[in-house]
C-alpha cells in the first residue's frame, strides 16, 4: 500500500494533468496518473505557448525540449474581413523574447507539448501512468481519498492518496461526481481544425508570421508550424443555435461560412475545406474548484474560449502552482484554499477576456470599421502592453 501522505492521484494525462505529475514528481510525491485514452498522444491542432505558459515549461527543465518542437513566430497580422493587407503586426519573436526577460512567444502542434510532457514524465519513477481507464471509483476520507482505478478487464487498481485531482478536461467526471455536479455550456461558437502543408501557405502568406482574421461571424488564425512542415489553421463562426448536443451530427460546412466572401482567406482554403474537422466549443464555470481532498485543475475548472489561446496556459499556471502549494502545506484544506485564492480572480479574467474577445473579431460594420480604425493606428506593441497581465505572469514569483 502506497504512502497516503506523499501519493497524489491525477485524473488525466492531458496537458494539465501531466504538468502536475512532473511538478509534484519534482517535489517527491509519489504521483499515480490515470488516462482514458489508451495511448498517450493527441488528436488536434496547433496551441500558442505564451510566455506565462512557458515560465511553467521552463521552470519542469523542458526549454530546451519544448524549443526543438515549437516555432516562435514574428509577428500577428491582422486582417479585417476583405483586406489584402494587414491592418497592423504585432510583433512578436525576439522583440517579445525582450520584453518577457528571455522567455518567447511560441507556437507548436498539440502532440508536441503532450509528448515533450509525456517523455519527462517517463523518466520520473515515482510517477506511475496508467492509460486505458475506464472507471475513477473515488471516495474521499478522513485524511486523504481511496480510489480504485479499473480498465477494461475490470480489475481494480486501488491507491490511498493525500489527493485525488481532476485534470480530466471540460467533460471532467470528477467535477461532476465530487465537486458541483455541473455539465459545460455549449458557447456558442464552433472551432473547425486542420493542418495544411506549409508549401500551400506560402503562396499566400508570410510563413514565418502568425495570421489574424476577423470577420462577421467568422475568424480565422493560421500559424506556421514549420517543425512539422505545416501550417495550423483554426476557423472559429458563431452558431446560431442555442444549445448543442455533444454527439449532435454537425451538418454544418465551413464552405457555407462568410470566411468565403474573404478574398485573401477563401482561395487559400479553398482545397482545404472538407479537412475541416468542426469542434463545438463547449465552456464551464465554477464557484468552487475543490471539495474536500479532491480538487480540479485546467479545463475541469474553467474551460473557456480559446479566443486568447490562454486554456492550456491557465490549466498549466494552476498545475505548476498547486504542486508548490500542496508541497509546502500538508494541509489538503489549506492548500486548495490558497490555490483557489491565488488562481481564481486571474483565470475569471482570462475567461472574460476571451469572450470579449469573441465578440470584437467577429463585429460586423459599422462597429467592425470603428475597431478597424483602432487597430490600424495603433503601435505594433499596443496589443502587448494590453497583454502583459496576462503573460508577464509568474504563477511561481517569490515561491521557488
Ligand atoms: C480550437 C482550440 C484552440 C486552442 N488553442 C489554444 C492555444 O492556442 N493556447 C492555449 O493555451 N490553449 C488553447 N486551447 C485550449 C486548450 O486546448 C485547453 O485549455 C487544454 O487542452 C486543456 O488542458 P487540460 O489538460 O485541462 O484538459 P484536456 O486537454 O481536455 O485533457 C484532459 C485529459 O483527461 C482525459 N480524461 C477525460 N475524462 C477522463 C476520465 N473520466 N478518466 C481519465 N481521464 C480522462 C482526457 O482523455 C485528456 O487526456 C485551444 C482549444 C481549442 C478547442
């Protein structure tokens, strides 16, 4: 029987999950993750890592791993709805580096950051990953959780740990099972994926820039992958249904979005089009992230709209600094308490940013022309210094 003092348990081995395992590894505990998926590995897209996110990949030792599988772009243009041109460029690359003491602005393919986390959780002995669970049976006690973790052949895995923490995603189970009970809302707005070689990109637009559409109903990010010889793109439209079952046959096109009426957009995506894999975006607040021994990190806490590209960033600032919570407090109540109290007001904020986001890049005229006007006179590090509360942030200043 494991240590219950010095064993947390892990639901999910996705970006937050496998954050805290190496960060909790690191402090000793002995981490027992358990996956659904029965390989590691990830089926999606790109991910921009924002120097907030990456304060948190350097500070594991993964830099120099993370900088051989990702892409520091230049800069974002900015392409209102018709336009040829950018309306502004935001820098990025070195003058990004600068301005956040050393540490980039980065893009990468998901499967690049999961297998940069995966490779260093391998190496720790005291994390032990199980894929292929079907059941987290887990019930909260005096001091700690018993859990039993079951696959398909239906025999039990039992561990005691400290806590048990639900990185399980938007979907999380153990947020419904032991936290509130809540289901995610449909946002509103459909994510369509696909990855294009980079040839096809670079007849078109800048290979080493990050693109920025907005549109009515529609935006669209293309960021340069070059690592992998490929181009990420994501288009975002507003759905005009209010509801969305998960499993709900999509018959939706991106062919038939106003992205077509896009004359720098349409002919790029034109042969790319029924790749298109739609992602109805689903989102989740909650008052409480932890009841008891069990607490939720990442997009089981506050799944939110991609449209600041700040969820992973958000599920591995709390990864990072819950570990050092949990480290320095033996105190499960404590601990979550301070977690909580640090992480909750930024993350509402990033969450609220994010739909307010949405809501800027898909105006349609006249607001579209008055934003336009903005954008188009302001400095190319305006949108930075708009920014830097989120990605200055240190999750881990003045703890380590
Ligand atoms: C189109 C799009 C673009 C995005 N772009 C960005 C971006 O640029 N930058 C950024 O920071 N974020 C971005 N995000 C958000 C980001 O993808 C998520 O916030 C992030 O993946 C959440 O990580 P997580 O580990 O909390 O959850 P997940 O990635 O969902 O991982 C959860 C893990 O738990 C497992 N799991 C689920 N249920 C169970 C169970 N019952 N038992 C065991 N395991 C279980 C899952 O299989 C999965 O491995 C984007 C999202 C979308 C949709």
């Amino acid at each position: 029987m494991a240590n219950s003092d010095k064993t947390i348990s892990i639901a999910g081995a996705g970006i937050a999950g496998l954050t805290m395992a190496i960060a909790l590894a690191k402090f000793g505990f002995r981490v027992v993750v358990a996956e659904k998926q029965s390989t590691p590995g990830e089926f999606g897209a790109g991910l921009q890592i924002s120097p907030n996110a990456r304060r948190v990949i350097n500070t594991l030792g993964l830099d120099e791993d993370f900088a051989a599988n990702s892409f520091a772009p230049e800069a974002v243009d900015i392409y209102p709805h018709k336009h040829q041109t950018p309306i502004n460029s935001v820098k990025l690359g070195e003058f990004a580096t600068k301005r956040y003491d050393g540490v980039p602005y980065a893009v990468a393919h998901r499967a690049d950051l999961l297998n940069c986390l995966y490779r260093a959780a391998k190496k720790f002995a005291n994390i032990d990953m199980h894929f292929g669970i079907e059941e987290i049976d887990a019930t909260q006690t005096a001091d700690g959780v018993s859990i039993l973790l079951k696959d398909k052949s239906g025999a039990p895995y039992p561990v005691t740990a400290r806590a048990h923490i639900g990185a399980d995603g938007v979907r999380s189970q153990t947020r419904i099972d032991h936290i509130n009970g809540k289901k995610p809302n449909f946002t509103g707005y459909v994510a369509w994926r696909a990855l294009a070689p980079i040839d096809h990109i670079a007849k078109f637009l800048p290979t080493d820039h990050t693109s920025l559409f907005w549109g009515p109903d529609y935006h669209a990010v293309l960021y340069p992958l070059p690592h992998q010889q490929s181009v990420n793109i994501a288009l975002f439209s507003t759905h005009r249904h209010k509801s969305i079952a998960r499993n709900q046959e999509l018959n939706l096109n991106p062919d038939k979005l106003s992205i077509k009426e896009n004359s720098t957009l349409s002919p790029l995506l034109d042969s790319l089009y029924d790749q298109f894999t739609p992602w109805p975006l689903f989102g989740i607040t909650c008052d409480d992230w932890y009841k008891g021994n069990i607490a939720l990190i990442g997009d089981a806490a506050h799944a939110m709209l991609p449209f600041q590209a700040q969820g992973a960033a958000m599920g591995m600032e709390d990864a990072g600094l819950l570990a050092v919570l949990m480290a320095a407090e033996p105190d499960n109540a404590k601990a979550f308490a301070q977690y909580q109290k640090l992480r909750k007001p930024r993350v509402d904020k990033v969450q609220k940013q994010s739909a307010e986001n949405g809501k800027i890049f898909h105006m349609r005229p006249p607001k579209a022309w008055a934003r336009n006007f903005v954008v188009a006179r302001q400095s190319p590090d305006a949108q930075l210094k708009r920014l830097d509360w989120i990605y200055s942030h240190d999750p881990f200043e003045g703890m380590l």
